[in-house]
C-alpha cells in the first residue's frame, strides 16, 4: 500500500480559524496513527487577500495548538521541508496551467472565446440551463482564426454520474448533468481553484483528502478532473464545520473563531486540540472525554469520525481546561500564573520563586481558566479594600460575627509556626474549646484576609500570606464588624 499523505490547505485570510484547527488537527492524527505524512500547502492564490503576516499569524495558531507539519512552506526561522514542494499555491501557478494546456491537448478541455453578451445572452434565453458552450466541439481552425482574442479554459464535463465513497459521509452520488462545463483558467491565465487544488494533491502524491463539508458539491468536480488528467483519485473524507453555541456556522466575526482568542482568554493548547476533537469524534471508549495529543494520535480512527456537527459547549470546554489546568506540572502552571498576574500588573517579582510555585499548587484545582488567577490570587499582592456585598452581611453583620472572627485570630495567635497543618490544628483546638464550628471561624476569615467568600484552601492562603498580614486583616475585619453591628442595633 501506498504510504498515507494528507494535508491541510488553508487560505490564509487573517487567522487560524477554528475550523480549519480541527480539519487539521483529524489531518494531523490520521498521519500519525498510520505512520503517515502530514503537509501543509498554502492556498494563497487569492494575491489581494494574501499578506505575510496573515500567514504568519496562521502559522503562529497551528505552532501554539502543537501540530507540527512534516512537510511545509518556510514559516519565520524554519525552512520550507519536503520533497513535493513549492508548498505555496500560488508559486505553483506553471503547474496549474501546464495541467490545463494538457487537458486542452488531449480533448478534455477546451478554449472559450464566448463573450459577457454571449453567455448572458444564452442565460436569458434558457435560464435553467447551464451554458452550453459552442466552443466545446470547435475544430482547430476556428480556435486558432481567434488569435490572441480572450478566453478561458473550461473543462469537459463528462457524461454520467461521479461516484464519491466518502469516509465519513459514505457513498454520494452526483449527475454530472448538474455541472456546466466549469472554468478551469480564467480570462488573465490564473488558474481556478478547483484545477489546483486537484493537480497539487496530484502532484503531492496526497491519498486522503479530510476537509469541510462545505466542500462535499466541489469534490465532484475534483473526482473529474483527477480522472480526466490521469490521476488515482484520493479517498475523501468530509467532515461537518464547527458550529456556535446557537447552532450556527462558527462566524468569523464571533470572538474564538481565531485559534489564538483562547490562549489570549486563558485556555490552554492542550483543552483546545481534546475539545476540538471531541467535536467531531467519539472514542471507542465510553464517556471518556480527557485526552493528551499523545493519547488522541494512539486511540484517533477515522471509522469514529461523526457525521452530523457538535455545538461549541462552553461550560464543557471551561470544565476540560480545568482538567488540563490540573494535569499541568506545578513548574509550567507557575509559568503561567506568572505571566499573566504579571501583565495584569500585579508584582510577582518581589515574591521568592518558591513562594509563587506554592501559590500555583494552592490554585491549581480551582481554576477553569488560567486567566483566573487573577481573581483568585490578587489579595497576595494588594490590600483587602472591600468585602464581598454577600459575604459581608453573612458573616460580619450578625451579632455573632465579632466572636468567631475574635475565636479565629486568637487561634491564629496561638500558633507561631505559621505552617498550614499547624494552623488547622490550632483551629481545630478552638473548634474544641468554644463549641463553635469551624466553617464560624473558617468563612468568616477568608472574608477577612480575602475578601472574598471562595478562593484557594484557607490554611494555605493564609500561610502565604504570612502572619504579620492575616492577623493585620483580621484586626481590621474585627473593627469592620463591630461597626457593622453597632450600625445595625
Ligand atoms: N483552501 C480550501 C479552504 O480553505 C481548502 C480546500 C481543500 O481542503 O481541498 O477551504
């Protein structure tokens, strides 16, 4: 059997969209659970879109998602690879058109010479018909007394029917009657997309082509032309688009539609490829949904790619970042936390690089999205300035507010070691000693060196947050209270 080659071929418009991340993610884990190739070719044939820097920020989304090519265009320091190059479309414009001229040769296409008024003629005169050009059974003599007068190439579409065994949509029939005799070269010699997408998987000897659905009505006109010039015809796999959460078509107005919007929103690389797939593919085992990209390319089969689309879930995807979070190593998390406290200008660089590992372990379960560290670690490096409007009327204005908060620090007193077990232990001694519970002493607390009502472990954040600083806050929450109660009797 031939080696498996596959490929994604995506127009550089701007980003990396979504979509295009997971037709070549299902790409990429095909090539590497069958031991095969994975190419990258650039269809940037449409030059007024085309910029480098759209390029590069595609190339950027596939480099942060981790799917590397093994055969591809240059890409900032890395060289183009592999030996079916030029992997830009449009550096294979000679190609095409030698593909066309060939077809021309050999009677399969031909030069048409109609007119604007010709074609618009016909069309008003049988408006259900495709154009039949007069052009097709022309003899050598006519097409050359045309000189050098304008043309395009159309191809011949054959009679019959054209036959798709599609992988995942399975076996789609098509009346060739449905198609006109499509252009193949246009009236300034470029060639169009069908006749180039064809002769660079042709020529780039690719055997699986898994793309969109959108593109399931132009895979006949593809089966034809592989046919017409001569070339095995690939198999095809056409796999539904990413929708919205409504349902929709995933727009490329709608934030998240660029690859690179999660990472700006705190997902990590890792949650993007599992959810992303997940979308179009269920593994053999049940209910499993956490998967690394080493156990996506192990257990991937393209005989449990889904049919019909999934709708983006939100919540599903916060929860599998939050897996993700979890499965980090502390280092990397730390990384991170670090990166983004410090963009939101909080002052990492004062506290040792132990203490900010320990800050990271203490988050590391609670958050779904990196980007929450901030909200979960900013009292470390400013003052409490408020309580929360909830917590506060729970847990500082009832008449026994003063004496758990009171309780709390005189057990946080009691304990100079400051080390969290030892601080739960002198806790758990009050608990003992007054009777009380310790979600009084605990919730309160946590309103007073926090803020806030939920947060990381409350022996561990107050250990971080040292002695001198919890008993300080908890002075100041005990003057809050009293006046909190005074205000309310
Ligand atoms: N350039 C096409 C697109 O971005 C891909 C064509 C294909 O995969 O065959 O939709």
């Amino acid at each position: 059997m031939e080696p498996i080659r596959c490929r994604i071929a995506p127009s550089p418009s701007g980003f990396l969209h979504i979509g295009t991340a997971k037709m070549a993610l299902f790409n990429w884990l095909f090539a590497r659970k069958s031991g095969g190739t994975f190419v990258l070719r650039l269809e940037d044939t449409d030059a007024e879109r085309t910029e480098e820097e759209f390029v590069q920020a595609m190339c950027e989304g596939f480099h942060w998602l981790g799917i590397h090519w093994d055969e591809g265009p240059e890409f900032g320091d890395e060289p183009e690879r592999g030996a079916y190059g030029p992997y830009r479309q449009s550096e294979r414009r000679e190609l095409h058109r030698n593909e066309a001229f060939r077809l021309v040769e050999e009677g399969k296409a031909y030069k048409c010479f109609a007119t604007k008024e010709e074609i618009e003629a016909f069309r008003a005169e049988h408006p259900h018909a495709h154009f039949a050009s007069k052009w097709r059974n022309a003899s050598a003599e006519e097409v050359a007394a045309m000189g050098d007068a304008s043309y395009v190439v159309r191809f011949k579409v054959p009679e019959g029917q054209t036959v798709i065994q599609d992988l995942v949509q399975g076996e789609v029939r098509f009346n060739n009657s449905e198609f006109d005799d499509f252009v193949i070269v246009k009236p300034n010699g470029d060639p169009v997309f069908h006749l180039a997408v064809v002769a660079d998987d042709a020529h780039m000897k690719i055997t699986h082509v898994i793309r969109g659905d959108d593109h399931l009505t132009n895979a006949p006109r593809h089966v034809m032309l592989f046919e017409a010039l001569g070339f095995p015809v690939p198999n095809f796999a056409h796999l539904p688009m990413v929708l919205d959460e409504t349902g929709k078509k995933f727009s490329k107005r709608l934030r998240g539609a660029n690859i690179l919007d999660w990472r700006e929103d705190g997902y990590l690389p890792e949650t993007m490829i599992n959810y992303v797939v997940l979308l179009g593919w269920s593994p053999e085992e049940e209910n499993r949904e956490f998967f690394t990209l080493s156990e996506l390319a192990e257990h991937f089969s393209i005989e449990r790619l889904s049919k019909s689309a999934a709708r983006f879930d939100r919540k599903k995807l916060d929860w599998l970042n939050g897996q993700h979070i979890r499965n980090l190593s502390i280092e990397v998390l730390c990384e991170h936390c670090v990166r983004i406290l410090e963009k939101n200008g909080f002052d990492t660089q004062s506290k040792p690089p132990e203490w900010l590992t320990n800050l990271a372990a203490i988050c590391q379960e609670k958050l779904p999205t990196l980007n929450r560290i901030t909200e979960l670690a900013d009292f470390f490096f400013r003052e409490v300035e408020g309580y929360e409007e909830k917590g506060e009327k729970k847990l500082f204005a009832k008449p026994e507010s003063v004496l758990w908060l009171e309780t709390a620090a005189e057990a946080m007193q009691s304990e100079p070691t400051w080390e969290r077990a030892a601080l739960h232990t002198a806790f758990e001694k009050k608990v003992e000693a007054t009777g009380l519970g310790l979600g009084n002493l605990v919730n309160p607390s946590r309103l007073a060196l926090t803020g806030k009502t939920v947060g990381p472990g409350f022996f561990e954040l107050s250990e971080l947050l040292g002695r001198e600083t919890c008993l300080a806050r908890m002075t100041k929450a005990i003057a809050h209270a009293k006046d909190l109660g005074e205000n309310v009797s």
